[in-house]
C-alpha cells in the first residue's frame, strides 16, 4: 500500500511535500532523501518502522511534489528549511537521517541548531565532497549536459549507479518517475554546491550522538571516509552493511529500519 503524502508550508512560503506516521507523541526521526531523490526513497523502510516511532520523510526543495523555486538549491539552502519544517509540524527536537549529499545538509543542521537535534543517521555519508574528482567528472559529463525534460534513461542509469542490481525493477521504475520531476537547474545548482561546500573542519563541534551507515560494497563512498567521520565526530558509531551498496536502505529496509529505530530510543533515553 503507498503512504498518503502531505504538505507542509513553512514560515517562508515554500511548501513541501512529506508523510508522516507512528506516534505523534513518541521520538521522532525526521528522513532526508539524498541529491534528486523524493521522500518516496525511504517508502521502504517506513513499511517496517514501528508505530512507536514518529517518522517523518520529506521531500526537500526542488525534489518530488514540493516546490521548485528558482534558485536556492546549495547545501546552507537546505539545511535553512530544516528547522522551519520542525516548527510548522510542532517538533521540538528530532533525530535527523540523510543520505550521501543530504548527510551535508543534516550535519549543517546539527552544526546550526544542536538545540533540536537528538542524534543524526548519516547513511553512506560522505566525509567531503569538495572537489571530488568523481563528482566533479560526473558533473562535467552530465549534469552540465542536462536539458528539460529529463532524459529517463539518464534518470535510471543515475538511479542504478547509485543503487543495486538487486533493486526491485518496481521500486526502481517508481524512484525514475519522481527523478524525474527535479529540473536540470536544479541538479546543476545542486551539485555545484555539494563540490563548493566543506564541513570538515567543522565536524568535531558537533555534540549530537551519531550512527553511521555503510555498505562496504558502496563505489560511490569509500570506507576512509567512514572512518574519518568516527575519528572526527564526538560521538559516532559505524554499521557496515557486508556487501551492500551506496544505498543500504533500499537492500536491506528492514535492518535499517530496526538499526535506526534502536538509535532513535537510545537518543529518547533521558
């Protein structure tokens, strides 16, 4: 059965698309979908979440049925609409999960505003994407290239790449169809910022309890970079996905799922 989404207008105006479930009186995990992805991403994972859980996934600016300003698309633009979102659904704090790029924007937001911020699940986090060679080639070869509408088979190799071969072809048709929604200003604008931006000297500010996630058969995102975080981090623990890829959540829901639950009521622990 597919969830039934919402909206959500923040003090801004800008107005996203989300859903929520479990206990609105239970720890809330609030899901981050990665660069292009919608809050559909996590619709796995949300199938095996308990109902004890506040789980909230949206989709981020630019991305799925939310709006689609005309500029506003670096790492800092996402992580301004974090805190905003939290005040309009009545959240004081929140454990905070991205993935890959997004795991920039929920650090950005630990970094800013550590009051609402009970712990973060950084899945397949980068330790920096400033300068990437990969990236920077990516971006050079497609992104650059992009032209409205997007090309579908551009938007399922992107999807594979960053993904499993052993990916359900219905989860995969579904997570093409919301990709495709994002304009190519947006991807461009997107990943220009996520080569421009860089936290990593700020990393050991962050107090907020850490549980990171990785798979170790992950091309995009290498263990050094695992490593790095658990060496800067005040507080960070690392789950290795054996040989799962850059997104474990959609090869293993159900083990993400009770990983992330298990860490959200560790957080909720006074």
């Amino acid at each position: 059965m597919r969830s039934a989404a919402s909206t959500v207008t923040l003090e801004s105006g800008l107005t996203l698309s989300y859903v929520a479930q479990g206990d609105e009186q239970g720890p809330v995990a609030v899901f981050l979908p990665g660069p292009t992805d919608s809050w559909r991403s996590y619709e796995p994972v949300l199938a095996h979440l308990p109902r004890s859980l506040r789980a909230v996934a949206v989709s981020q600016r630019g991305h799925g049925d939310s709006d689609r300003p005309a500029t506003g698309y670096r790492v800092d633009d996402f992580a301004a609409d974090v805190t905003p979102l939290l005040d309009a659904l009545g959240i004081e704090r929140a454990v905070l999960a991205g993935h890959s790029g997004s795991c920039l924007t929920a650090r950005r937001v630990a970094l800013d505003h550590p009051q609402r911020i009970a712990g973060l699940v950084l899945e397949s986090s980068p330790a920096t994407l400033s300068g990437d060679p990969g990236l920077t080639r990516f971006v050079e070869s497609v992104v650059a290239e992009l032209e409205d509408p997007i090309d579908p088979a551009v938007a399922r190799a992107f999807v594979s790449d960053t993904s499993s071969a052993e990916l359900a072809p219905d989860v995969l048709d579904e997570l093409v169809d919301e990709l495709l929604k994002v304009p190519a200003r947006v991807w461009r604008e997107m990943f220009a910022g996520l080569l421009a931006y860089d936290d990593a000297s700020e990393l050991d500010r962050i107090a907020a309890p850490a549980l990171l996630i990785w798979g170790d058969g992950d091309q995009l995102i290498g263990r050094d970079a695992q490593t790095m975080l658990v060496d800067r981090l005040a507080d960070a623990e690392l789950l290795v996905y054996p040989g799962v890829g850059h997104t474990p959540r959609w090869e293993l829901p159900e083990r993400f799922a009770l990983d992330v639950t298990t860490f959200v009521d560790q957080t909720a622990q006074p």
